[in-house]
C-alpha cells in the first residue's frame, strides 16, 4: 500500500510539474480582451495604447459589436475578474484603430489608437462634409451592428423626393406608426462621419421621408416612380430586422401632395 | 483499546475510500491532459467538454460515495452479524459513536482536500496562477473592507460547516439506530424515520415563517433590522455563532438517541 501510495504521489508530482509548462488558448484570449487605465484615463490594451478622443457632435464609427466585450480596470485586477470589477464595456470598431468604451454610468467615449491620435483629431476638427447617406442596423445573424451605404441611385432618388416633393406638415402632437422606420444619415465616405437628417418609413409597399428637426414634422410621400428605389433601400434592413407588427394610422392623409 | 478501535476504523474506510480518490485525481490528470491538445476544432471542444463532465460526475461521485461508505460502516459494524463482535469489545456505546464520528469526519475533510487537490490538477498551469492571483486580490479587498474580522469569520464558518457535517452524520446515525428498532425492513424504517423527520422540520419551518409574516408589525423586525445595518460585522458573527450554536444543540440531541439505542434498546440481527 505504501509503495502504490508513493508511486502514485510520484507520478501525480511529475504530470503537475509538466503540466506547468502548457499555456491556456482562453486565457490568452481573455488578456486580449483587458486593457488597463493608464494615469492620464487612456486605455493600455494588450500592449497598445489608446487615447481618449475629444468629443464629437458627428464622430461615430460603428462599433464591431460581434466580438467580445472589452473590460477595462484599474492595474492589478487579475483578468479572471476582468469583468466583475471593470468599469463598463468596450468594442473594437473592425479595424482595431478605435475602442468606443461605454461606462456604468452611461458615459461612452471613442478611444483611438496613441499612432493615429494626432491624423483623427485633425479630421475631427475638419469640416463636415457629407458624402452619402447610411443607416445603422442590427444583423441578427452574426450579432452586430451593421451600416448600409446607400448607393449613388438611391442617394439621388433621396435627394430628389426631400428636394422635389411638396411635404405635408403634421401636428405635433400626432403620432404616426409604420411597418419600418429607417433614421437616416449624411456621411463621409469612410463612415465615421455622421449626422442624423431624417427618417425613411414604410408601410405596406409606401414609403416617405419624415423630417422631424423642424417646427413641425414634414411628411414627404414618395411618388411611385421611386418606389423601388426604395425598396431596394429598405431590403437590407428589413431582412435584418424581421416584421415589426404596427399599424399605420395615417392612412387617409397619406399620399396627399 | 480506543486508539487501536479508531486505527482500525480508518483503515477500513481507506480500503474502499483511497481508490476512488486516486481515480479522481487520475481523471483530473487526464481532463488536464487533454488541454495539451488545445485547439479551435469541433473535435477537441467535444473531447474537451467530455473530460470536463467526467471529472465533474467523479467529484459527485467521491462525495456520494464518502457518505455511502459512512452510513454503511455505522449500520453493518453496529447493528448487523458484526455488532456481536463490536459489543463484546471493551468500549462503551459512547466510545462507538464517537469513533466511527470521528472516522466519518475525517474522511470527509480528507474527500474535500483531496477534490480540492484534483481541482488544482486541472487547473495547473497558467490557470491556477490566475487562479491564485484572483484569490489574492479578492482577500485583499475583503481584509481591506473587513480587517481582522475576515479572520474570524473564516474560522467561524469552518467551524460552523464542520459543525454541519457532525451534525448530519449524527442524524443518519440517530435514523439508523431507531429504524434498528424494528425486526423487520430495518433500513427502510431508518429511511421512513429521515423523511418524517425531514417533513417535520419543513412542517416547523413553515409554520415559524407563517407566523413571522401575520405578526410581522407586533415583532420589534424593525428594530433588529437597524440594529443589523449600523453593526453588520457583530450581525455577521452572531448569525455565524448561532448556527454553530444550533448545530451543536442538535448533534447532542441526535448523539442521544443513537446513545440511548445502543445502550438499551439494542436489536442486533
């Protein structure tokens, strides 16, 4: 008995001792995944560090929201407990330039990445130009939020309905529903740049543009010559969304020029 | 003769008890075993997953079976064929109970350090570390906010869970030795006797929390309520106390029957 026992405690102590030698894919990941506060608040993340970004009215990159959350803690937290004791959570955006970091207070901040601190900032501090149109969705299926650019027709059929048609003014107090609403855009090119104009909604077929950044809401409806410009449009979202079941009670004013 | 009894005692549950721990600790070796391998496939995440299952039904296992293995020592040493010989030794009734308590005890302390031994087996390596590291620091912060009362509230809650399991083994000793009572179905009758008992307590338990509930304004709850919130680390220490206190009370309570049993009322088959 005190022989096995012995052989035993010797072979366990030999397997522990080269077990030792073995690294741990999760673990690595999870170091990836915990960055530091440095002293001035910027972020030290797997070596690389990243600077907090003054704020912006237009500065929005998107957030690569598929991949996992980012913790961020004060030095010395072990990174098992990475999560329980950061102060909030943070994504990539998809080239891993930028960190858009959310607090437990709400506050949420773009950190960029110390190198390509001083070229942003410079294009921040540039006027805003709009390029296009977009609008933001979630993608069910690989779980993050996406950004369609809207292609040149579609940008122009835009363009010439907010432009072109007479808008009907609504009262304030109305409240209108449709199958979909897509609150749309002006960007640049690279789209990080954005500014919310007004939203494209759509019920049964019909769509128009409704611009509430005014006195009053503005109802534009779109003629049917563009109406498959607009499907088109909505097509990504929709497919992404799924059905929102809501009426539309607008109904008898709608289409009015 | 106590000594000798004692050594005896253990060494018939190390009999059975060692080779289950050694099969756990070899499939936690293997469990860690298999992380040499790691890699991003469906292959290694199925082998992987089914190493991690396996090592943890073996710790239930182990611990299914120290319990199994004390209840069976107690009743077949005791109040089987092996009794005639186990009364005719010169050891009181007392002196049996407490031995085979003691044995019981001790193998369970040594299940759980060696479930313990076989978690930092398959962990070893940088886990453990980290493992290590988060301890560290959540002691550091808990000595930070606490101070010493850390401390005692550790021993406290050691002797309060060792305090448990004496506790508990004694009631299956208290249910063996009335279900022994019986001629026949000895063993369903200790079963019969822990379900009663087990609803009585429930019963009891339902019955104070229902009465709790109906006088709730008459009882100064409030009060006490205050007083919890303004000296949380002595409400922490009575609460820890008390239930070393009730443990206590009933383990006596339990010893007596099994005392009381084998001293007069001794059925052996």
């Amino acid at each position: 008995m005190k022989k096995i026992l012995r052989i035993t405690s010797l072979i366990l102590a030999i397997v522990l001792c080269c077990l030792g030698l073995v690294s741990c894919n999760a673990l690595d990941d999870m170091r990836r995944h915990h960055g530091n506060w440095t002293d001035d608040r910027d972020i030290l993340l797997d070596g690389v560090k990243y600077v907090k970004l003054p704020p912006n009215d237009y500065f929005s990159p998107l957030p690569d929201t598929s991949d996992n959350v980012i913790s961020v803690t004060e030095e010395g937290v072990p990174v098992l407990l990475s999560s329980m004791f950061s102060d909030g959570y943070g994504y990539f955006t998809e080239d891993k330039a930028l960190i858009y970091f959310v607090t437990y207070t709400d506050d949420s901040w773009y950190y960029c990445r110390e190198d390509l601190y001083e070229v942003t900032v410079a294009r921040m501090n540039s006027e805003f130009i709009a390029e296009g149109y977009c609008y933001n969705y979630y993608d069910y299926e690989e779980e993050t939020d996406k950004i369609y650019y809207l292609t040149m027709d579609e940008a122009e059929a835009v363009a010439e309905v907010k432009n072109t048609v007479k808008p009907t003014e609504i009262p304030a107090s109305t409240e209108i529903y449709y199958d979909y609403t897509i609150y749309l855009y002006e960007c640049t090119a690279d789209l990080n740049f954005k500014k919310e104009v007004f939203e494209l909604c759509s019920n049964d077929g019909r769509y128009c543009i409704v611009d509430n950044y005014g006195s009053a809401p503005l109802v534009y409806p779109v003629p049917d010559e563009y109406s498959s410009v607009f499907e088109s449009i909505f097509k990504e979202y929709i497919n992404a969304e799924g059905y929102w079941d809501e009426e539309f009670y607008y109904e008898d004013e709608f289409g009015v020029a | 003769m106590v000594g000798k009894l004692f050594k005896y005692e253990f060494a018939s549950y190390l009999r059975t008890w060692l080779p289950v721990q050694i099969i756990m600790l070899g499939i936690a070796a293997l469990g860690r075993f298999v992380q040499f391998f790691e890699a991003d496939t469906t292959v290694y995440k199925i082998i992987f997953g089914s190493s991690v299952v396996v090592y943890a039904l073996s710790i239930i296992v182990s611990f299914v079976l120290t319990g199994i293995l004390c209840i069976v020592r107690f009743y077949k040493n005791l109040f089987t064929g092996e009794g005639y010989l186990s009364f005719t030794l010169p050891v009181t009734p007392a002196q049996h109970i407490l031995i085979k308590l003691l044995a019981t005890v001790a193998v369970e302390i040594g299940t759980f350090i060696v479930a313990l031994t076989s978690v930092c087996i398959i962990t070893s390596g940088e886990l453990f570390n980290e493992i290590l590291k988060a301890i560290a620091y959540l002691t550091n912060m808990a000595t930070d906010i606490l101070g010493t009362h850390l401390v005692l509230y550790v021993i406290e809650f050691i002797f309060m869970l060792i305090m448990a399991s004496v506790c508990g083994t004694l009631l299956i000793y208290g249910c063996i030795s009335i279900g022994q009572t019986f001629n026949k179905s000895r063993v369903g009758w200790a079963v019969g006797v822990y379900f009663i008992y087990y609803m009585i307590c429930q019963i009891a338990g339902t019955v104070f929390a229902t009465v709790i509930t109906l006088f709730y304004d008459k009882l100064p709850l409030n009060n006490i309520l205050e007083w919890i919130e303004a000296n949380p680390n002595a409400a922490i220490h009575i609460f820890l106390c008390s239930f070393i206190v009730i443990y206590l009370i009933t383990a006596v309570i339990y010893y007596a029957v099994s005392y009381f049993i084998i001293k007069r009322k001794l059925n052996l088959e």
